[in-house]
C-alpha cells in the first residue's frame, strides 16, 4: 500500500499559522486572524483523527509503527547521522490526540478570553508555535528530533509565561522557566552524547534493536544514560528538584497555563520515559529513583496546594503533584497507566485552569480565592464543570481521575519490595489533594460572596463550549482504561508500552485498594468541608496551632531563597568579584595595563617625532606595513650567506 | 570547468580594492560613497557565490588554485586557492560586506571618503586571508586586516576611540610581529613561502624540533589574540564599544580561528598536538569564563564581547580536540557565529545610535514600542543560545558530541554547561534591554523602529540563522573534504575504540536486584 500520512504536515500547519499571524498579525483583520488560528490545530486534528482511522481503525493495514523520514537529513558529518524522522505508533498517536484535539478547545477558549487583548495576533501565533514543537516532541522518531521539540516547546512557554511582558514579574518567570529548564536539557544533552558514544546512533528503533539483541546489556552505563535523561525530564515536567518554574509560570494567560502548564508540555518528560521505556527497563536502579522522585514530588507539591490563596498557583501545585504521579507510574515500570494518566489529567486539569479562567474572567481578573465565595449561582456552568473536573482530579468513581489514579497506585503497590510505600505516599497525597481541591471549590463556589464590586458573569460561548466538553471527558474519559489489564487504552498501549499484568496472588486486591482511596478523598472533601464550607476561623487556628510547620510550607519549604541564594547570587558574587574584579580588571588587566605602560614609554621616547594627532597615527601605522615589505625585500641580501645550508631547495 | 575559476579569487580580491580607490577618488557628495561602497559589496558578494556554485565537493586540495611567480628572490609566487575550510568563510566575508555597508547607512555621518574607501581595504584584506595559500602574503593581507581596523576605531569611536585602537593596536601587532619573525625563519630554513610545500616538508619532520616549537607558538600566540583566546582577550571589549558597527562584526573570531586551523593545526600537526591539553583547558575556561562574566556586564557591548569569548572558545575547543567531525563543527559554528554576531551588532548598533548610550541599566521597556527591533533581537539571541532549528545548535551540537566521544568526556561535559550560562546572559540582557516598564530614558526618546536599510542588512541575516539550523547538511556536504586533519592520525586522545557498531564499552552485565 504506497498511501503516505504526510506526518510532516501535522506540525507544519500550525508552524505555517505561526508564521502567518507572526509576520502580518498586526496588520491583518482580527477574524483572519482568528480563522488562521484555530483552522491550524483543527486540521492537524483531522490529520490525526484520519491517521489514527488508517492505522488502527479497520485492523492493521498499515505496519505500525509507521516512519517517515525526510529524504535530506538533518546533520550528517562523520559518524553522527541525524534525519528528519516522525514516527506515529500508538503511543504518539494518544499524544498527538490529546494535544490537537485539547489544543483546539483550548484554541476556541482563547478566542473569547483574549477578545480584549492588544496582542492577539501574536498570543496565536505563540500558542500556534508551540503546537508545531509539540507535535515534533512526539512524532519524533529520534532523539534529536525530540530534543528540537523539547528546546522549542520551552521557547513558546518562555514566550506565553512572558507574553505581558510589561509586568516584570511576567518577564522574570518567563525568563525562570526558560533558565530551569536548560538545566534540565543540559543533563539531557550530556544523555544525548552518552547514547551517540554507546550506541552510534540516536533513532529509538535502532537502540531498541540493540538492546534487544543484547538482553545481557544491565545498568552500567546504561542507568548514567537513564538518569541524564531523568534530569531533563524532571525540568520539563518539574519535578523535584526542578519543579520551581511552574508555579511562577503562572504568570502567563490561563489558557497558556491549561495547555502548556498543565494538559501537554508538562508531560513532555512522562512522555520521554515512556518513549525511551526500554533503556529505563535495563536499570532498575534508574527506574527506582524515578519512582521516588515522583512519590516524593506528589506528596511535597499537595503540600504546597494546602496554603496557597492563589486559584492558579493551587492549581500548579496541583499540576506538579498529579505529574508526580506519572513518574510513580513510570518509575513502578507501569507505562500505560502512566500514559493512561496523563489523558485524563490533560482532560480535567485542563478543565480546571480553564474553568479558574472563567472564574477569574467573571471577577473582572481577581485570582486570590479569599475574595471568591458563591459564585456557583452565578456561573452556574463554570460551576457544574469545574464540579466534575474536581471529583475527577480527586479520583471519585467513577470520573476520570478514579480509574487512572488507581491504576498507577495499585502497579506501585505491587511493585518489588518497598512497592508498599510508594502506595502509601500516594494516598496521602489523595488525602491532600480532595483537601486542597475542595478547598479550592468551596472557596470559589461556596459562601458570602466577598467580591462585592464585581458583577460576575459567565463568559462568551467560545469560553463555555470547551468547559463542557472537556467536563463531558473529565466524566467519561477514564472509562477507556476499565476493566482487566487498564481495559482499552491499555490494550491499544500494549504493542508499545508492553502488557499490562495483574500479578497479585490476593484476590480483589485491586477492589479492596480503589475503595481505600475512594474513601480517603472522600475523608479529604470531609475535612475540607468543615474547614471550609463556611467561613470559620479554623484554618487559622489550625494554622496557629503549628506556627512552624505552617510558615515553612506557607514559604514553599524557602526552596526559591535556598535556590536563589546558592546558584542565583553565588554565581554572580563569583562572577562580579571574583571573576570580573580580581581576575579580569586585577590581574589580566593588570598584565596588560604593564604592558601598555611599556610600550607608552616607548610612545614618549618617539613622542617627538609625532604631533599625536590622528593622522600622523596612520601615517605611522602606514609606516609599519611599509617596513614589512622592506625587510622581506632586503631579505636576500641577509639570506645570501645562508643558502648554502638551507638544502631544503627546490 | 567555468571560464571564471582561473581568475575568481583575484577579482574577488581586487574588487573592494578598486571600490575603495574609486570611493576615495570620486567627490564626498551626499550619500554617494554610501552607495558605491554598497554597489561594490554587493557586486563582490555576487563574485563570492560563483565559488559555492562551482565548487567540486569531493575533491581534495584547493580549487580555484592561482598560482603565479611574482617575485623571483625571495621566492614568492602569488598562490591563492579555497578548500572546504574556507569556502564558506569567504561567502560570508562577502556576505557581511553589504551588510556592514547598510549598517553604517546612518551611524557615520562625517568624513563618508575615508569610512567607505577604508572599509573596502578591510574587505580586501580579510577575503586575502582566507584565500592566501602563500605565507608571506598571507602576513601582508593579515596585517592589512588589522590596519584599516585600528584606524577606524581611533577615527569613529564612540567615546574613548584611541584608547580602544591603541589597545587593539598593542595587543595584536605585538603578536603578528613574532608571526612574521615564524615565517621569515621558516622561509630560511627552506626556502619556500609556498603553504603547500611547507606543509610537505614540516610532515617530514627535518627540522630541529625545540626551534620549531618556537616557530608554532609564535603563529599560535598570533591567532590566539586575534580571537581571542582566553587568557588574551583584554582588547575585545573595548574594541566591541568602540568600533563602527560594520567592523566590530568581523573583528574577532573568524580570522583568528581559520587562522588557528590553517595555519597552526594543519601546519604544526605535531606541535599543535602538543600544545593540544592545555589549548582544550584554556577553551574550557574560555567557555565558563567569559559566559560567567558577560553575565555580569553593566554595558550591553561588554555582554556581547564575553558572550563572543565564550563562544568562540567553543570553537577552540573543536579545533585542538582534533577530532575530524568536531572540525566540520567549527567552521559551522565559525560561519553561524558570524552571520548572528552581524546582527547583534546591527542591532545593539540601532540601540545606541538611537539612544546614545550603552548602559543596559537605561534601558527597559522597549518592546511595545520597537516590536519589530524586539523579534529581531529576540530570534538572534535565541540562535546565539544554540535553540535547535537556528543555526546556533547545529555547530555547538556538532562540536560538544564529537569532544564528548572523541576527546575528553569530562572537558565536554563542562562545556556544555555553557548552554545554560548562555540562556541567562541573553536572556536576562533581552529583558533588561526590551521587557519590564518603559524606562524614563527610553520614554524621552521618540521611538523609531528599525528603518528599510537596517531591515535590509538583517533579514538576510535572520533568514540565514534559520536556514543554516534546518538544512546544514548542504554546507557540511561542501565542507566534508577540505578538512582532513592530518594531526587526528595519531593522536594520543583521540580513543581507539570508538567505532558506531562496537559493543557499548562501558555497559557491563550486573544482577537484577
């Protein structure tokens, strides 16, 4: 069958939109611009949904995974040999899905949220970009190519996080989350070169052939590759210790914060893992420090979400939490669930920025939730769906969240010999995270309403079309993963991610575990209800009662300060005193300055043959290059007596 | 074979000559040396391109070879010719040509005759040192290079000009004296200015090896300041603050670094091998050195100039790996830093013209204002921070994995700790130049967005920066056979069991916990 996808086309759509509304945005009609940039994710969806038919819809007709590589490479000097190569198998393909078909509502949300905004054209054209470079970080078919996406999704987030560039808090994060995550990317640079030495080659197919071929291969080099990869994945999907770009991302739109900071580029480094699943299965030891760091980011960011008074930044927390649940997954080497995650994580968290947007929309801007209170009589659909994205978010049969949660709690809990901790970490952060989301909710929603000069109101229709929708998915979009063995999404998973075994030798375990958690959030909305419901003093004396504690998670553990203070102003002190004082202007200038001075003495000694004017400089300079011609002009005379012993003649 | 090829090199030499002759002849009437300098860079662009078109990749030694008896005692021969190395090199010296012509547009305003005729002679001179395939004339265009530069600084500086020239003066004539002393000794012991047979006999190895050890360092401590190496690079940034735009942009680097490659590697194989560890240590340094400081810098020039130390000791660094596919990287890298150093200086050149002063801390704000200034910059930073798909990435990229497997993983990885220095330096420096409130100085100037001559001198640029990250293939292509390092064959660093379908030396079976 000789029918091509044209894979290329389903980022270069949104690059031509890009370009388009960079280059002439200002001077074109606002509907063109509007029509340009939703008509760009909207046919790379169609592509996908087209695709996604071919490939899987009618039995396998086409060999899966499907490669299309450009036919001029990209880098070709020496060994090194890098192609344009896209590849679409069923794990690219959920990714592709999920980032076109929310990026499209999150396209049609902006169109209203942004209505007012100076730079319309050019907020498209950013979220348009990031699109392209999202698409490449997931049809990526090499390393390479992944790493053109990665850099270049951190390029749009840089550039939405600081799209009010005005503000210099905006800039400053934009320029935070850019910074943080070149610490990350270097370590995935440092994994880049360790495969190209290792392997000689970066194309995934071919570094899993090798393995396969060589089951022998264990840990070695192989767990230094592993965890130079995990270091870029913690930066892009901030986990500790990178984690501290995303909650200032925050900075940026909401609809940015919904698609990049929370449904897509986030999980870019969830995505990676599972893409390179076969490196990380020959080390355990890598696999097991990316199952701790996700335990351990779950449950230090719900923390953080307990005390934040900020609707976003409770969000972001959130966010980084519920990523730590992925690397759990992954790290317990359940891949599917994982992935399975990410989906609906992308459906309700999405949903919940979203729906915050429309709450801070209806406010006329207002983000701290102590100024919120009985809004769900006036935004009654924000409300309802918001409602379904917190249940979902909070892992209550049967929304989305429920099936995907307990998925990757029931893998750790089987997983090795400390599986059980893990398990247990993770449904403390389910206790924390009902808390804080209905924290959130019954703040937002419920009680006196406390922002008296606004008159709320709900948002245009292209605001409220992508909240059901995405409340529909938050509802039903875990239903894919019942039933044994994660039920579809993990049967359609299999092929790449391997399958998905139940080795539990006590029967209805997984039975007995998802009720655990059920009641554990619904212990956590408990809480929050008597904390929250009505407005008591109890958080406050609750907070009283441990001053300490309180003020360090209240201050985000001073890991900024701690940050700040040792990379932040340790390398400037060095660099301004040290460096720049004593070694550039003390000694090296030092040097040269003696020089000088020599060689201006040397300047008074000829001072009386010069005016000093700038002429005469020439003149002398003039003099100089005649003098070279000279010398090698009289330079036979003084050669002369040497050629007898040149013997080098010709 | 083109009828062309027997003489291009010589019209491509003598083209700006008798441009900047016509522009010191003809009367100082208006912008009309604006517009017979432009003419004539454009025209020897034109020329330069004749040489990518023609060129044969797969051939080995020079092409477009003129080779001519000048000078019959001392024997000197006029030998010009391009391989893969300098190909490109030379494209871009015409390339830059129009661009500093159009940059220059409206920043000199006085004494039009002597900027234009003096800038043609720049042109000659750089063109000649990359074609110069004979040692003597090479020196003579070498320091031809480095007169008309020193005069200019001192002419159109913007404040403290002499001071700069007499510093650029001091530390790059010094040097380029002992330079000549290295090839008048070599020429006395064999009798030949001729590269080609130099090479041959240096390979032979008949001469005393302690006088040649003298001889290569002194060409080496030459090119090392004309770059400049660290320790070297006291001049540069007052050079940076002071020079005209258009000259600023070819100053430092690429003259000194082909130089460092033709001249020192591929001539001294084995004393540059020698000199190899501690000119790798000195890069390295380089690298975290001048990105630390340009961190650091209160005056915009000053970040540029640290930034360039830093990057260009990158290419340092691939140079003395000695490693052949880090070569290829460094003449890309060589050809990208040229083309996104250009537009920097063009565009921190409309800065400072605009507002008169180079402090980044009177700046703020500028983007709402200058939006089209704002991308430009905001693209070149973004090259310079090695962004894949600009043309930034490809070189750093080349280079950083060819030392990391090649050379020395430890020197590699901290190298490639520059990639996140750099993203703070440019990045903070485009906040604090374009982002945050508008300054009160920037607010008392009336706002003036790039004009049609500085969009015509950087949209070539930006374009490139694009095309050079997403079709580099096509120049490595043409680059491949002009580098063939003869110092690689036997070096001691270059690791022996390095070959793509080797077992993964370092993967060693462990048990299962």
């Amino acid at each position: 069958m000789n029918v091509r996808f044209h894979l290329w086309l389903i980022p270069l759509l949104p690059f031509a939109g890009f370009l388009i509304n960079g280059i002439l945005g200002a001077r074109l009609h606002r509907g063109v611009v509007t029509a340009v940039a939703l008509l760009a994710p909207l046919l790379s969806f169609a592509l996908v949904v087209r695709d996604a038919i071919a490939l899987y819809g009618t039995g396998p007709v086409f060999p899966s995974p499907y490669v299309e590589t450009c036919p001029m490479p990209w880098i070709s000097v020496g060994p090194l040999h890098v192609d344009f190569s896209f590849v679409l198998d069923q794990l690219s393909l959920v990714m592709l899905l999920i980032i076109t078909g929310v990026g499209f509502l999150i396209h049609i949300y902006s169109v209203g949220y942004m209505r007012g905004d100076k730079g319309y054209a050019r907020y498209f054209s950013y979220l348009n970009l990031f699109l392209f470079f999202m698409t490449t970080l997931v049809l990526a078919g090499n390393v390479l190519v992944m790493f053109v996406g990665w850099e270049g999704v951190g390029l749009a987030s840089y550039l939405l996080i600081g799209f009010w560039y005005q503000k210099t808090s905006a800039a400053d994060a934009g320029k935070k989350a850019f910074i943080a995550n070149r610490v990350g990317d270097f370590g995935f640079l440092i994994g880049i070169f360790l495969l190209l030495a290792n392997f000689g080659t970066l194309t995934f197919s071919e570094i899993a052939a090798k393995l396969a071929a060589n089951p022998e291969w264990m840990g070695g080099a192989l767990t230094t590759i592993c965890l130079c990869l995990l270091v870029g994945a913690t930066g892009k999907s901030a986990q500790l210790p990178l984690y501290v770009w995303l909650p200032d991302a925050m900075e940026g739109p909401t609809p940015v914060s919904a698609l990049i900071h929370a449904a897509t580029m986030v999980t870019a480094g969830v995505y990676m893992i599972a893409r390179t699943h076969f490196l990380f299965e020959r080390s355990p030891h890598a696999l097991n420090v990316v199952a701790v760091i996700g335990a351990a980011t779950a449950l230090f960011a719900a923390t953080m979400g307990l005390v934040q008074n900020d609707i976003k930044r409770v969000l972001a927390y959130s966010t980084i939490s519920q990523l730590g649940y992925m690397f759990l997954g992954c790290g317990v080497a359940a891949y599917s669930a994982a992935i399975f995650h990410l989906v609906t994580h992308a459906f309700f968290k999405a949903l919940l920025f979203l729906a915050a947007g429309s709450v801070i929309h209806a406010l006329g801007g207002e983000q701290d939730m102590r100024k919120m209170g009985g809004l769900w009589r006036k935004t009654p659909i924000t409300f309802v769906t918001m409602t379904a994205a917190v249940f979902a978010i909070c892992g209550i049969w049967p929304f989305a969240g429920f099936y995907s949660k307990d998925a990757i709690l029931y893998a750790a809990f089987l997983h090795g010999t400390r599986g059980e901790i893990l398990w247990f970490v993770g449904l403390v952060t389910a206790l924390l995270t009902a808390l804080y989301m209905f924290r959130l909710w019954y703040m937002t929603f419920f009680g006196e309403p406390r922002a008296h000069e606004a008159h709320p109101h709900e948002g245009p229709w292209s605001m409220l079309g992508p909240l059901v929708i995405l409340g529909a998915l938050s509802i039903c979009g875990g239903w894919i993963g019942r039933g044994e063995g994660l039920g579809r999404i993990g049967e359609f998973l299999a092929p790449t991610l391997g399958t998905y075994t139940d080795e539990s030798q006590v029967p209805h375990l997984e039975l007995i575990l998802s009720c655990v958690a059920v009641a554990v959030a619904l212990l956590g909305w408990l809480i929050a209800h008597s904390l929250y419901a009505k407005k008591t003093d109890r958080p406050a004396r609750l907070a009283a009662a441990m001053p300490g504690a309180y003020k360090l998670v209240a201050n985000k553990y001073y890991v900024d300060e701690i940050y700040n203070a040792i990379f932040v102003k340790g390398l400037m002190g060095v660099s301004k005193y040290l460096l720049n004082l004593v070694v550039d202007a003390g000694i090296l200038g030092g040097a040269a300055w003696l020089l000088g001075g020599i060689a201006q003495l040397g300047g008074a000694i000829l001072q009386r043959w010069q005016s000093g004017n700038l002429r005469s400089y020439a003149a002398w300079l003039a003099a100089g290059a005649a003098a070279v011609l000279v010398v090698f002009l009289l330079w036979p005379a003084l050669l002369h007596s040497q050629s007898g012993w040149t013997g080098l003649g010709h | 074979m083109h009828a062309l090829d027997q003489s291009i090199l010589t019209l491509i030499l003598l083209v700006p000559l008798a441009g900047a002759i016509l522009v010191a002849i003809l009367p100082d009437r208006g912008k009309a040396p604006n517009w017979l300098a432009l003419i004539v860079t454009l025209f020897s662009f034109v020329l330069t391109l004749h040489l990518p078109a023609h060129f044969a990749p797969g051939m080995k030694g020079f092409q477009f070879e003129i080779d001519r008896a000048w000078i019959a005692d001392p024997l000197i021969s006029y030998h010009v010719g391009v391989d893969g190395l300098s190909l490109w090199l030379v494209v871009l010296t015409g390339l830059l040509g129009p661009v500093g012509v159009l940059a220059s547009w409206n920043a000199i305003t006085a004494r039009r005759k002597v900027y234009y005729s003096l800038f043609l002679v720049q042109q000659t001179a750089m063109y000649g040192v990359f074609v110069s395939l004979n040692l003597i004339i090479y020196y003579g265009f070498w320091e031809l290079s480095l007169v008309p530069m020193a005069i200019l600084i001192a002419m159109y500086g913007r404040k403290n000009g002499p001071k700069a020239a007499l510093k650029f003066f001091l530390f790059t004539f010094i040097p380029s004296a002992l330079l000549l002393v290295g090839i008048l000794w070599l020429y006395a012991r064999t009798g030949t200015f001729d590269y080609v047979n130099l090479q041959i006999y240096l390979a032979h190895d008949t001469l005393p090896a302690r006088a040649l050890f003298w001889v290569a360092l002194a060409f080496l401590a030459a090119f090392a300041v004309k770059v400049p190496v660290f320790p070297l690079h006291g001049w540069l940034g007052d050079a940076f603050s002071e020079a005209p735009v258009a000259l600023a942009m070819v100053i430092a680097g690429k003259l000194g670094l082909y130089s460092l490659l033709r001249f020192h590697v591929e001539l001294f194989p084995v004393q540059a091998r020698h000199i190899a560890p501690l000119m790798i240590a000195l890069a390295v340094i380089g690298v975290l050195y001048g990105a630390c400081l340009a961190l650091v810098q209160r005056d915009f020039w000053k970040v540029l100039a640290f930034g360039a130390v830093s990057h260009f000791s990158l290419v340092v660094l691939a140079i003395y790996g000695l490693a052949p596919a880090a070569w290829n990287g460094a003449v890309y890298q060589i050809l990208s830093l040229g083309i996104v150093e250009g537009g920097m200086f063009v565009l921190l050149g409309v800065l400072d013209t605009r507002y008169g002063t180079s402090q980044i801390a009177a700046y703020g704000g500028l983007a709402a204002k200058l939006p089209r200034t704002a991308s430009y910059f905001v693209i070149a930073s973004l090259t310079m921070i090695g962004l894949p798909l600009l043309s930034g990435f490809v070189g750093e990229f080349v280079i950083l994995s060819n030392t990391f497997t090649d050379v020395s993983r430890g020197w590699a990885v901290a190298a490639a700790l520059g990639t996140i220095l750099s993203a703070g330096y440019m990045l903070s420096l485009v906040q604090r130049l374009f982002y945050g409130p508008e300054s009160t100085m920037a607010a008392s100037k009336p706002a003036s967005d790039l004009r049609f001559n500085e969009l015509a001198a950087l949209t070539p640029l930006v374009v490139l920066m694009l095309v050079l990250g997403v079709a580099p293939s096509y120049w490595f292509r043409t680059m491949k056979d002009g580098l063939q390092p003869e110092a690689t064959q036997a070096s001691p660093m270059h690791s022996a069991a390095q070959s793509p379908d080797s077992l993964p030396v370092s993967v060693h079976t462990e048990g299962q916990p």
